[in-house]
C-alpha cells in the first residue's frame, strides 16, 4: 500500500486539523519522494535519492520485534523518559514538576514553522502523523534533562510530530535517540520554539537498524539572547537523512548545529542545514565530522542566509570527512548568502585519510595497528564530541563510538 492509499484510508480517523493533513496530501502528491520515479528533481536532494524509500513495501502490522533487548542496547541516564514504540507513546516517566507534557495524539498541533508544500518528508508526516511529544518549560524554570525515545519493532512507516516549546528565561536538555529491527521507516518532524533568553540542548543519537530509514526534519525559532545548542550523532541506518532549519530571529541569539557520522558498509547519511540570520549580532556555529568506510556515502549541504537587517552576524560552518576506505565517498556543499555588509562568515571543507606518518609513530612505540587507528579517529572526532557540555551525556555518546568502533574493527 503506498503512502497516499494509506492516508485514504485513515482520513477522518487522524487527530488534528484535516484540512491542513488534506493540503499536505495534495503536496506529497504533486512532488512524491525525492529521487524516486515519480519525485521531481530537487537541489535540495541532490545527493540523496529515496528511490529506495518507495521501492520498500511497509506493513503496519503486529510488532515482530521485543522493544527490550532494543531498549538494553542503549545509552542509559537517569533522567525522565518518554517512549515511543512505533510511532505510539508507550511509557512516560514523571518529569520536573514545572515542564507540561502532552501527547500530539490528545492536543494535535501543527505548529506554525513547519511548509508541507515545499518539504516533500515533511508533507508526508503532516498527513500520517498520530502521535508525538509536547513539551512546554514555563519563563524562567529549568526542565532538567529529558529524554525522547523512538524504538521500532515492526516494519512499519511511522510519523512522529513533536514540539518543545521554551518561554523566556527557560532552561531544558533533551536527549533524542531512536533505535528498532527491521526495514522500517521514521519520519520525524518537530517544530522548536526557544523565547528570549531561553537555552535549549538537544542532543541526537540515531542507531537505527541497518536495514531502516531515517528521516528527521527540525525547525527552531530562536529568540533575542537565546540559545539553540544541538549535537547528532548518526551511526545507524541503511539511508539517512537530518535537516535542520534554525532561523536567528532575536538580536544575539545563538545557534550549534554539530554532528558526527560513523559509517559502514553501504550506509548512506545526509545532513542538511539551513540557518537563516535574520536579526543584528546573531552567531551560528557548524561543525560535522564524517568518518567513512567500506563503500558508505557522508553528504554534508550546509547554508547560512544571512538578511539585511542582520548586521554584526558572526556565522561559521566545517565539514571534515575522514575516509578509512578508497570506496567511501563524501559530498559537501558549504553555502553562503549574505545581503549585510557587516558580517564575519566564513565556511570550509576538508576530506583526508588517516595520517600515515602518524600511524607509523604509533606503531613504532608498540601500539598494535587497530589501537592506533582508533585513537587517530577518536582524535579526529573529539572537536565535535567536546562540544557536547554534558558531561555525562558525553560520556555516554563516547562509549557509543568506542563500541561502533569495536563492530568495525576492520575499518
């Protein structure tokens, strides 16, 4: 059954506004999936077809799957969480008493950042979306840590739609992961509000089965003195793609759009950036490191918008890939546009294998060939996992790359 039969048979029975799920179906119809036969060209998709994606029959039957030995696999913290087992809140621990949660399935929302008629995935999940997590921090309280797990057990299609929403003043770090078996698809979308003076952490591990796809699409509105601060670690998945669009709206407001890609095999990984600069002293940090082997494909397109009105911008993307393989490839497409006169932008791009020189002093001093070359990775990668402040939390994604290092020995 394709995408839009099944929505024809769930209309009038999907929570939330039909006519904006109706419109969204007409724009899914219009453009389908990127690179698949009946998709339209995209710049956008370039380098990422999900000709694989339609070519994949999805069933929504009975899990096939336990969650628990999925669930046994992952990071572990000592923080409230809400579960998601395919596509459906499953457990929700107590969080801090002043953070509001509530269900996409009780309170749908669409939010107001989001454009089904120009995001193909987005459109997707706006017509099939049934469940998803609320989270609201009332101006000037701290929402601790919380964390947002999607475990698939079924090879399913499934949408979640989220929303965090910061007032003024507030504080929250959540942690985001997804895991399952099977072909599945996830098709995340999650609109984020973060109010003047608000700090934001999201941090992202994506450790999805080999055979799944992965999609996420993410959009955050960022107010005067406001902090957006992201970390995305993706190792999983046989396609995968993260795209975020941040706009800087308030005055000094501040955005980290950091991620690492761990890949092998055939696994393919994309991740797209969007940052639109649009009022004075705004900042904006990228950095995104790819370590690729056997015959993976990295895809880094990153732009900064920078507007008129957005003086004073100081705005900074890198992409480095590390290929341990000569079938691995990289695609980087670093972008500027800039229509002030008084900004600091600047971006690059670097592709290298492991240092010989520096191998070869490692084995001179007894250190066995695999041990050197995972120290050289793991030095290559902690720019970005040092951007991490959580200690914690960056320990766990630490012993998350000590042990995909482990599974690729040969890498």
């Amino acid at each position: 059954m394709s995408f839009l039969d099944r929505y024809g048979t769930l209309v009038g029975k999907l929570p939330g506004d039909s006519a904006l799920r109706a419109a969204a179906a007409d724009a899914f119809r219009a453009v389908g999936l990127p690179g698949a036969r009946s998709g339209r060209r995209s710049e956008a998709w370039k380098y990422t077809s999900l000709r694989p994606v339609a070519e994949t029959k999805f069933r929504t039957a009975a899990p096939r799957h336990p969650a628990e030995p999925i669930l046994a696999g992952l990071p572990r913290l000592d923080a409230p969480r809400l579960l998601f087992v395919d596509g459906t809140l499953s457990d929700m621990s107590q969080a801090e008493p002043h953070v509001d949660v509530a269900c996409f399935s009780d309170q749908p929302d669409f939010g107001t950042l989001t454009w089904p008629d120009r995001e193909p995935l987005v459109a997707l999940n706006t017509m099939l979306a049934e469940d998803g997590a609320s989270l609201h921090v009332p101006a000037n309280q701290d929402g601790g840590t919380i964390q947002l797990v999607h475990i698939a057990t079924t090879d399913a299609d499934l949408h979640p739609r989220h929303s965090i929403r910061l007032d003024p003043g507030a504080m929250l770090t959540l942690v985001e992961i997804s895991a399952g078996a099977g072909p599945y698809l996830l098709n995340t979308v999650m609109e984020i509000h973060v109010a003047d003076g608000a700090h934001l952490t999201h941090v992202r591990l994506q450790d999805e089965s080999l055979a799944a796809f992965h999609v996420s699409t993410t959009y955050a509105d960022i107010g005067t003195d406001a902090t957006y601060d992201s970390f995305t670690l993706n190792i999983g998945a046989r396609l995968s793609r993260t795209e975020v669009h941040a706009n800087l709206a308030g005055e000094r407001a501040t955005a980290h759009l950091n991620a690492a890609q761990l890949l092998a095999g055939t696994q393919h990984a994309d991740f797209t950036s969007v940052v639109g600069h649009l009022a004075p002293n705004g900042t904006s940090r990228q950095t995104v490191k790819n370590v690729l082997s056997g015959r993976s494909r990295g895809v880094f397109q990153g732009r900064i918008e920078v507007a008129r009105a957005a003086q004073k911008t100081d705005g900074y993307q890198m992409n480095q890939a590390l290929l341990l393989s000569p079938d691995a490839e990289v695609d980087s497409k670093p972008e500027l546009e800039i229509f002030a006169d008084d900004v600091k932008c600047s971006h690059g791009a670097t592709v290298g294998e492991l240092d010989a020189e520096q191998l070869f002093y490692l084995r001179s001093r007894g250190v066995a060939e695999a041990d050197a070359r995972a120290i050289l990775v793991r030095a290559f990668l902690s720019e970005a996992l040092d951007a991490i402040t959580n200690e914690t939390i960056r320990d766990r994604l630490e012993t998350v790359v000590d042990d995909w290092w482990r599974r690729h020995p040969a890498t």
